[in-house]
C-alpha cells in the first residue's frame, strides 16, 4: 500500500503552514506593550498580563484557543495641509565669517 503525500496549495509555500493555522501575530496587535522588567518584556494591555513570551503564545499555552482580542494596529494619516507650502530656496546664502583674528597652529 502506497500513501501520497498533498502538495501545498499554489499560493502557499511549502513548510508554512495556513494563516488560519498561525494564529495572531502580537507584533501587529494595538495591545502589545514592551515593559520595563527584563524577566516579564512582552503584556497585553487588553487582557492585562506581563508574560515572558509574546502574549499570544501565553494565550495558546494557557487557554487552548488562539487570542480573541487581536486588534490590528492603526496607523495615522497624514494631514494634507489645507494652504500649499511655500518651497525653500535651493541656494541658502552663506553668512560671512564675523572673526578678525586668524589662528594659527
């Protein structure tokens, strides 16, 4: 008896699993917090913890799920000013020096 193997599918390289296998990635999560105290670096500012490892693998470890509350970080918008900015010449004029002693070594 003969067992084949399923390859990937296309769009999935092969040994990476699915995204819905991974579970939350901290890093991109708002509530990710860096502490001060080198033993507990990593907490989860929704849930409220400090954790030696990144919070959602504490959350895997300890409740058997992966972590609920991940919230993808926001990232500002610049505002388009509402005035257009004047440009700066390209040529800055230099001031003369206004020493009258030269120095020698």
């Amino acid at each position: 008896m003969t067992t084949r193997k399923t390859s990937p599918p296309a769009d999935e390289p092969e040994g990476k699993l699915p995204s819905m296998e991974k579970g939350p990635n901290c890093w991109d999560c708002r509530f990710l917090g860096i502490t001060w105290n080198p033993r507990m670096p990593y907490s989860c500012k929704l849930m409220g913890f400090r954790s030696r490892m990144i919070p959602s693998l504490e959350v895997l470890r300890a409740d058997g799920m992966f972590c609920m509350g991940f919230m993808p970080k926001v990232i500002p918008i610049a505002p388009v000013p509402a005035t257009p900015v004047t440009q700066t010449p390209a040529v800055i004029p230099r001031r003369k020096k206004l020493t009258r002693f030269l120095w020698e070594a």
